[in-house]
C-alpha cells in the first residue's frame, strides 16, 4: 500500500511544489486550500500524513492539527511557516505535531522528515496489528462454538472501548481474568499497563498499601515511598479479582475512587487522579455478598456498570472439544510432543464429565494427558482416573442376582483394564487392588475352561 499524503496551503503554487516532491518519492499526494477541506479529506481516505501551512485564512494550521488530532489520533502532522518561533514550535509539538519546518522549504529536509513521520505511522499500525491479532488469539482460548459463550464476548467487545466499569462472575476456572485480559487488549488502553490484584491472596493489612501506596512513615517497615497499583495501572486497567474478598475499609476508598476518580497514598495528605479503567471479578454470587454485609451496595452497584456472566464449562459442552484441542497443541509444542489428536473413545469421556473445574481443570487434564501419551493422539487412559472413571457405561457393567461374585470380579476387572488401555498398574490403582492381584487373575482365568458365549 502506497502511503497518502495531504498537503494543505493556500497557495496553489506551494501545493505543486510539494506535490511534485512527494510525488517523485513515490508517495500520494492530496490537496486542500483550507482547513474545513482538509478535515473532509481526512474522513475520506486513509491519509496518513498531513503537510499544512500555519498561517491560512480563516482556520490557522494549529487549530487544524488540535481537529485533525480528534479525528485520528494516529495521523502525523508536519507543520510549515515562515514565521516560525521557539514558542510556536514548542505549541505545536505539544498538540501532536511530528515536527515544524520552516519556509523557504528545502527539497532534502521536506524528504527526510516526510520519511521519518511515515515510518513513525508504519510502525503504529504495525504495532496495533499485532496488538489486534493478539487480541484475537487470546479471545481463541474463550470462544467457542455455544451461543452463550458467542453472546459473552460480542457483549464484552461492545463495551471494551469505553470507560464503565466491568463486574465478571463466574465459577473459578471459567476464565475471568483472561476475559478482562481480552477486554483491555481490546480497549484503547492497550499500549498501557494492565494491573492485577488478587484481593483474597493480599492480607488486609497490606491490601490498602498495595492498592493506593504509602508515603514513608506511614506504618512500621514504610522507609519510604511506594506506588500503589492505581498509580502503576495510570492510563491502563486495574483488575480487581475476588473483589469481594476486600475489607469494608479499602472498599470505602474504593468507592470514592469510582465515585470522584480521587485517592491518596496511605499516610500522605496529597490528593491523587486516577486514571484506570476497572475490572473486577467474583466467583461469588455477588447480590449474596452484598446480603451478608461482605460487599458494600454503593460500591456493588458502582462495579456493576456492566456485568458479564461466564458461563460454567457444563453448560456449554460443545465447546469441550473446540477448547480440549487447542490445549493439546498449546502443551504438545510446549512440551515438544509430536500430537495431534485426541482419540474418539476419550474424546466422549471428556463431553461426558461435568468438569467441576470448568476450563482450568480441562487445560490441566490435557497437559496430563499430552506429557503422559505414548502415540500421536491423547488416549482414555491417558486422561484423568475421575474422568475415565466416569465414561464407564454403567449398562455394562450389570449383573444379574445370583451371578457368582467370581464372575462378577472378572467382568470388572476386564472392564476396567479396557478402560485404561491395558495398563494394569492404573486399572490396580482405580479397583483399590495391587496390580499383582491382576496378573494373579489372570493366570487363573487362563486355566480356566473357555466360557461359552
């Protein structure tokens, strides 16, 4: 793609000169003799440069760089003028400008920083494309094929660019913080930090501190100033996860900082802006909490802008084995395993199980599973015994009253070594027997007489 350039002037003959440079440097030029034009031209197409002289009739090249600026913010702006100061220069910069040249304009100069501002926008949209398909790689581990996961992430993406708070429920396991993770790569927070707070596995001597710093002194062992995750997370996002595991105390400042976008460091005077946008997350029910006096209603419904609800994993098995293959090749190339399947009978013991652990205990059993395989596809018996445990048909395992216990041992015992492969020790370990119990079994059974069908 051939990067375009507009070059705004007054002067028809300054617009032609620039042309024919830029031009020559294989660059697109468009024209404007004014700023409204220029911001027109600038909805238009995607113009990635704007030449403009300062002093024009009507709209002046400072006023058109602060509105060109609003409507893209990646644009680069050159400014020109004869009647260039230190004070102008310095205005002008600090409203985005990439740089101030002044006239008469010099072929090589105009070529150099024309050069520098398109590499400069080359490498923004370089960086935000990798940004977007990294977002877009994230969201592959919280998509699947069931509708309700489907209406999560469009609602999460819809609210992702604006400023509400988010308030993520869920069981453990559901993937919370990989969904606020997603938000914030989907934000225009992005190219800042986004900041994590585990608010159970703080004490709540230390979780203030940690929230909003303290100055020096303010406790025993304060030597001296520290920045709280607020001031870490500043342009960024703070995720708030188990929020409902905070202490009434640091709720209340919590509250203010939603309410007012105010703070103060523990044991300092001076009052602080926030800049965050925030995500919490509970794997509480949090109307129960705010009921039992454990989460502040004021600040309840301050996190509850927006509420994002993740499903639990049993209630959307369609998506099992979508996710059960994406986490064998994510630990197979891990862990250097040459894999690349999951075999039909284990396959069904994976849709069959409830998953208590929802996508955290299924992530784990297929890293189980894929360092324990000895073929090119993830086996029954490779899989977790409370899961293999789980896909034996009960139906065959039926007897009818009377059945000789003898039979009955056998017939389990067969069953349970079909299940795991063969592997005796495992088939030992889920019968509660010692695997020389088995092969002590099947010694006798060879001596038997064929049993007639």
């Amino acid at each position: 793609m051939i990067p375009i350039v507009l070059v705004v002037d007054d002067e028809d003959a300054n617009r032609r000169t620039l042309e024919r440079i830029l031009v020559r440097e294989g660059l697109e030029v468009r024209h404007a003799s004014d700023g409204e034009t220029a911001l027109l031209r600038l909805t238009q197409e995607d113009i990635w440069l704007m030449l403009s002289d300062l002093k024009m009739p009507g709209m002046d090249g400072l006023t058109l760089l602060k509105r060109a600026k609003v409507q893209d913010p990646d644009l680069e702006v050159i400014l020109m003028t004869a009647y260039g100061t230190v004070e102008v220069a310095v205005e002008a910069m600090k409203e985005g400008a990439y740089d101030f040249v002044t006239k008469p304009l010099r072929r090589r100069e105009i070529v150099r920083t024309a050069r520098k501002a398109l590499e400069r926008r080359a490498l923004v949209a370089e960086n935000r494309a990798l940004k977007d398909a990294l977002a877009r790689q994230t969201a592959s581990e919280i998509i699947g094929s069931s509708g309700a996961m489907r209406f999560i992430l469009e609602e999460a993406q819809q609210v992702a660019d604006s400023v509400a708070s988010v308030l993520i429920t869920g069981e453990s396991g559901t993937g919370k913080g990989l969904l606020a993770r997603w938000m914030h790569r989907c934000s225009p927070r992005r190219d800042k930090s986004m900041v994590t707070v585990n608010c159970a596995a703080l004490p709540e001597s230390l979780l203030e501190s940690e929230l909003f710093g303290h100055e020096a002194g303010a406790f025993t062992g304060a030597h001296g100033r520290k920045a709280g995750r607020f001031d870490l997370a500043k342009g960024g996002t703070l995720f708030l996860d188990e929020v409902t595991e905070m202490n009434p105390a640091v709720q209340v400042k919590l509250l203010r900082v939603l309410q007012d976008g105010e703070y103060e460091r523990v044991g300092g005077t001076e009052t602080l802006k926030a800049d965050v946008r925030v995500i919490a997350a509970t794997n509480r029910d949090p109307e129960e909490a705010v009921a039992d006096g454990t989460l502040r209603e004021d600040l309840f419904y301050r996190l509850n802008v927006i509420r994002l609800q993740l499903p639990p994993l049993r209630d959307r098995i369609e998506d099992v084995p979508l996710l059960a293959r994406h986490f064998v090749a994510r630990h197979a190339r891990r862990n250097g395993r040459d894999i690349h399947g999951i075999a039909p009978d284990a396959m069904d013991a994976l849709t069959a199980w409830a998953w208590p652990g929802n996508v955290r205990e299924l992530e784990n059993a297929m890293e189980r599973a894929v360092v324990l395989a000895r073929a090119d596809t993830v086996r029954l018996s490779e899989l977790p015994g409370p899961i293999r445990r789980h896909n034996v048909r009960p139906d065959a395992l039926t007897f009818q009253v009377g059945t000789p216990l003898k039979s009955v041992e056998r017939r389990m015992i067969e069953a349970t070594l079909r299940a795991v492969d063969g592997d005796k020790a495992r088939a030992a370990d889920l019968l509660g027997i010692t695997a020389r119990t088995i092969y002590r079994r099947e010694a006798e059974w060879r001596q038997e007489p064929p049993r007639l069908a």
